[in-house]
C-alpha cells in the first residue's frame, strides 16, 4: 500500500512537473519570440538610420561630406544585423524575398564604398552635375531599401505568426496534461484495493522470506531453507536465484578452502626455495674461502719453483709440471674468485668502494693485464683513449673487472688475426659509456640470453672447444648494476659482438669539468695497441 501510494504521489509529482516545464517552455518561447522581434527591430532600425542619411543628403539635410565618415560604421552595423538575422530567422521568409534581401547584402558593401567616395567629393554646396549624381545614388539605394523592408516586414510578421501558433499549441498542452492528471489520479484510487490485496499477500510476504534467506546466507549460514521453489511467477523465479546464490556460495567456500591451502603451500614452498638459495650462497662462499688457503700456497709454491729461487729442478720436465701446477693453481683461484663474488652478489654481502677513477690509469692497467693473453692467442687488442669521458667515481676494482671479463672474452672467442677494441663514449644523455667489440664467432640472441645465466654456456658438450664456467657475463652483469649502470650485448652469428657498459653520470660531474686530459705523446696510452 506503501508502496502504491509513493508511486500515485510520484505520478503526480511527475505530472506537475510537467507543468512547470510546460510553463518554463511558454517563458522560453516568450523570450525566444521577444529575441527575434529585437534582431529583426535592431536590423530594421540600422536600416533606417543609413537610409536617414543617405535620402538627407540627397535631400539637402546633411553635408554629404561629414555623411560619408559614417557610412563604413552604418553599413557594418548592418551587415552584422543581417547576420544575425539570417542565422536565426531567415527561415521565417520565402525563398525569393530573402533572396533578394541577400543579394541587396551583397552589394552594399560596394555600393557604401561607391557611395562614401561620392559624398567625400561632394562640396558644401553641391553644384548641378553633383545634385544628379546624388539623385541617381538616392534611386539606387531605394532599390536596396526596398528589398531589405520588404524582407523585415515579412519576417516580422511570420515572428508574430510563430509566436501565436506556438502559445496556442501550449495551452493546449497544458489541457492535456490536466486531463491525464485527473485520469491517473483516478484510475489509482480504483486499482488501490486490487493492488493491496497483490502486494501484500502475493509479493511482500514471499520477498521479505527471500531477503531473510539471503540475509542468513550472505552472514555464512547456508543451511536456511528456500521457500516458494514451486512458484511459476516472478517470486517463484527470485526464490530459484537466491537458490543458485545458495549453492554458489557453497562451492566458493570450498574453493576458498583450496585456495587459502594452495596459497600457504606456495608460501611455504617459496620460503624453502629462498632458504634452499641462501644456504647454497653460503655453501659456496664458506667453500671459496676454505678452497683459497690450500691454493694460494699450491700457487706460491709453484711459483717459487717456476723462478728456481732456491735452485734448480733437476729436470726440465719437472720444470713444465712446476710450470702447469702454477697456470692450473693460478686459473682454479680466478674460478673461485668468480663463485665468491656471485655468491657475495646473491647474497647481498658485495659492497662498493667507491673513489676517483682515472680512465687513463684504467685502460693502461687493462692493456698490461690482457696484452700477453692476446698476443698469445693471435689476437689485435686496440685500445682507444677517449678524450671527452668525464672523471668517474665508482670501485676502480671492479670496474676493472668488469673490463677484463669482456675482453677476456672477446679474445677467448675471436680468432687468430682478429681484433679486439676497447673505447669509450658518451651516451645522448650525457652518461659515460664503455664498448669492447671483436670481430669473433658472434652470438644469437637466444645464446645472449643464455650467456647471461650463471654457470651456463652455450657450447655444453664434453669435447666442447671454450674453456670456462659460464660465470664471466653474469659476474659483470651483477657487477655493473651494483654501479647503477646497464650492460647490453649486441651480435650476430659469425659478425662478432660488441658489450657496451653505461653508467650513471656522477653528481656534478660535466663533459668539460671531469674530461681527461688526452696522454702526452710517447706515453703507454698514446701506444695501446698490440698483435
């Protein structure tokens, strides 16, 4: 009942709203009709006024040369009249009378400026020559009078005509929504009891059940009873919704269940996984340093029999052993290095000391370490000063390394007669770059990506033709970005491949203000290049 009378009394609202647009509407159009009449009467006057001057100075009124200052204004005035005019109204007149209105349009701006010159020549007191020219000006601007009155008149009167037709219609709108209000008002009160009886005992007691239903299942209590199943109705049809509701929270449940279970194996299984990895870097650090201590002595005393410090061997084979144990003892400790750093790297133990690095010093140290490497391999190393790199400040050790990685292996897989080079640029956005390309056997760009995971390498049969571990690429990688900077690898199979390192600009740190000086000449780095 509640329910119906809020309705009766919305239909109501709705339809005295509608009557208070109707009566916004008559407002409207009253100020629409009062527009047009002011466009068409502002035109109209504008019209006046030039024609007032243009008769009076034929007619002797008015000096034709103080007129002629105001025709440009007068004809301006009514042009822009005439716009608006045609924008809003112009379909308020027949098409030959507005027509002709346009084309007298057209031609006043010419007949104003033909007009203005005249009266500028005309003097005070026109002789009879000037008073002819005048008449036949005066006749042909009656012409142009004549079509734009005719035009005004028209649409003036079809404003009028609008406007009646237009308050007439309303009114008998408005007749009509007080007959419809009447009606509804009392088709309501007759359909009340028909109404009462349906939404009492065939709809609210039904839904106010299904509500409690849902209620129940929506606080987890899903063993409630559904009523009215049987019902082939619109309640009937609720009663089955909440019913699929019922059984679809149950399976959520369940899948709930699941997941909350999946998401605590999976929690566990990754807490494993990372106590699984920090043990490995663990393992491996605490076997770096138990391995170093019995190998740094292997490799000292290996090297003390190499020099023969304290006597000769007796033998030149024993000499080659002495000499192999020192070379094994020697790569077995870079190995390890290698596996102490990515162990300190993955576990977050790797520190930076950072300081002022002298590129120069840098690449001179590069070429004494790698010369010997390269020339015994056959390969060119070509070492390129830059003279615009700024000053850097990073770990000069690692940087360092970083540096022999890439050029041990740009030599390790270049072959004989081939080069190596090592320089240096500026990135576009000013940041220092560093680029070792060879010439050497190249790579895919799904071997890059393999090169780049620790203890991998691409060529993993037994009889394989590179020595290595496949940590070099990963320890630079790691080692670059502790340095905030990128390491990119660009190649193609049998092309070479060319490593390029980009690091952060340093604070403060210019072009101009931390550049190198380039080497004096004679000095090691003016000479970097070997065979």
């Amino acid at each position: 009942m509640v329910v119906f009378l809020l309705v009766l009394v919305a239909q109501m609202t709705a339809l005295s709203f509608a009557l208070q647009r109707d009566h916004a509407l008559m407002r409207d159009i009253v100020e629409e009709n009062e527009s047009s009449r002011r466009i068409i009467d502002t035109f109209s006057d504008d019209l006046a006024a030039l024609s007032y001057r243009i008769i009076g100075v034929s007619g002797g009124i008015y000096a034709a040369q103080s007129i002629s200052f105001e025709l440009p204004e007068l004809g301006d005035r009514l042009i822009n009249g005439w716009n608006s005019v045609e924008n809003r109204l112009s379909m308020l007149s027949d098409e030959k009378t507005r027509k002709r209105a346009a084309e007298a349009i057209d031609g006043l701006p010419a007949f104003l400026e033909k007009t203005s010159k005249l009266f500028a020549e005309i003097g005070p007191v026109p002789t009879r020559d000037e008073l002819k020219l005048l008449e036949r000006n005066h006749d042909e601007w009656l012409d142009y009078r004549t079509s734009l009155i005719i035009f005004t008149d028209v649409v003036r009167k079809r404003v009028a005509a609008r406007s009646a037709a237009n308050f007439h219609e309303l009114k008998d709108i408005q007749s009509q929504l007080l007959i419809w209000a009447a009606t509804a008002f009392a088709s309501g009160i007759v359909a009340l009891g028909v109404i009462w009886y349906i939404l009492i005992f065939r709809i609210a007691r039904p839904v106010t059940d299904l509500v409690t239903s849902m209620r129940r299942i929506a606080t987890g209590d899903l063993s409630s009873e559904i009523r009215n199943l049987d019902r082939v109705n619109e309640v009937g049809a609720m009663a089955r919704a909440v019913q699929v509701f019922k059984e679809k929270s149950l399976e959520n449940r369940h899948l709930q269940a699941e997941d909350d279970k999946r998401r605590e194996e999976l929690a566990s299984a990754r807490d494993e996984a990372q106590a699984a990895n920090r043990a490995k870097s663990d393992f491996l650090a605490n076997m770096s340093h138990e391995l170093r201590t019995p190998l740094n002595a292997i490799i000292g005393f290996s090297e003390i029999m190499v020099h023969q410090l304290h006597g000769g061997l007796g033998s030149e084979r024993y000499e080659e052993y002495a000499n192999d144990i020192h070379q094994s003892g020697r790569h077995l400790l870079e190995i390890i290095n290698d596996i102490l750093d990515i162990a300190k790297v993955e576990a977050g133990r790797l520190e930076l000391r950072e300081n002022v690095i002298q590129v120069q010093e840098l690449f001179e140290s590069c070429h004494r370490l790698m010369g010997e490497r390269a020339d015994s391999a056959g390969v060119t190393l070509i070492i390129e000063p830059s003279e615009d790199l700024p000053v850097l400040i990073g770990d000069d050790t690692r940087l360092r390394q970083i540096l022999l990685n890439l050029l041990s292996n740009a030599i390790k897989f270049t072959p004989q007669g081939g080069e190596v080079v090592l320089r240096t640029s500026i990135s576009p956005n000013g940041r220092p770059q560093f680029h070792v390309e060879d010439n050497g056997i190249g790579m895919t760009e799904q071997e890059i990506s393999l090169a780049m995971q620790p203890f991998t390498q691409i060529d993993n049969s037994l009889a394989r033709k590179y020595e290595g571990t496949g940590l070099g690429l990963p320890l630079t990688k790691a080692l670059v970005e502790l340095h905030s900077g990128e390491l990119e690898l660009s190649s193609d199979r049998g092309s070479g491949t060319t490593a390029t390192v980009t690091l952060p600009q340093p604070v403060g740190g210019t072009r101009q203000a931390g550049a190198l000086q380039a080497p004096p000449k004679g000095s090691k780095m003016a000479q970097l290049k070997s065979g």
